[in-house]
C-alpha cells in the first residue's frame, strides 16, 4: 500500500499507526476540527466539501458521517468515492446500532441517525460492499471472489 487518507482523523490512531508500520506510505489526515488538527497534525479539511485532488490506496472514515445532515453526507460519500482508488474503510452507526449495539452511556447521541439501508444506498453507487466495513471502489481493479462480497 502506498497511500492512506484518515478522514476525520481525530487523535490520531489510524494515520499514527500507519505511519509508524508503514514509514513508505503516504499518509493523509484531516479534520474539520481545527483543535484536533493543531494539537495532532492534521490538515483542516470537510469532507462534505472538500474533494481530494489525487486518489488513495486506502480511504478510512471512521464514525465521520453521522455528524453530517443528509446532503452534506451524500456530497461526503461522493468524495470519498472520489478520493478511493481500491479500498474504503467505513464505519459509522446505524439506528440500529443505536437500537441494540451502542452503549448509550459513552456514545454521543448529537447525530443524524440513519438507517444501513440508507448508507448502503448511497454507498453502492459508486462501491462493492467486501464486508466487515469495507467498501472496494468499482473504479478499482480489485477482484472480489463470491464468498469475499457480502450479498
């Protein structure tokens, strides 16, 4: 892997990682958090509203775009649709996950709750679902084998 873009980067744990175990690979964090892009590297970037001018090998986004209302989360998965040359991390909780999965105590609940319909939707039109969060771009030459795609 050549290059990493962190979306929504936060403390750090997945740019950081990346560039400690992989120092040949170009890693890309941002933020809209101009706090977190101080105090741990990142460039000030919205995802809603920024398109990456070159792709990466690998796109996480990670608990990102349920702070975005609707618009601004279709404009978010049209660029990292844009930004994704193979592979897409995502993760981000679903009213279901709301329902059963999310320990309520510990989780901010200040967010636009969507359904895994609705992200999956919006998703596909521009990735292949390989499971357990991740997303293959359709641009990407990579080749998932029937039992390696989710249905």
């Amino acid at each position: 892997m050549r290059s990493v873009l962190d979306i929504g980067a936060g403390v750090g744990y997945w740019s950081d990682w990346y560039r400690k175990n992989f120092s040949s690979t170009k890693v890309v964090s941002v933020d809209v958090s101009e706090h977190a892009c101080k105090k741990y590297g990142h460039q000030l970037r919205d995802i809603s509203r920024w398109t990456p001018s070159r792709k990466f090998d690998l796109v996480v986004c990670q608990s990102v775009l349920q702070y975005l209302d609707d618009r601004a989360a279709r404009a978010a998965i049209k660029n990292l649709a844009t930004a994704t040359r193979h592979v897409l991390f995502f993760e981000v909780p679903t009213t279901r996950d709301l329902r059963h999965n999310v320990d309520r105590t510990v989780t901010d609940l200040e967010i636009y709750a969507r359904t895994g319909k609705w992200y999956k939707n919006e998703l596909s039109k521009k990735f292949k679902q390989a499971g357990a969060g991740i997303w293959i771009a359709k641009s990407s030459t990579i080749v998932l084998y029937e039992l390696e795609s989710a249905p």
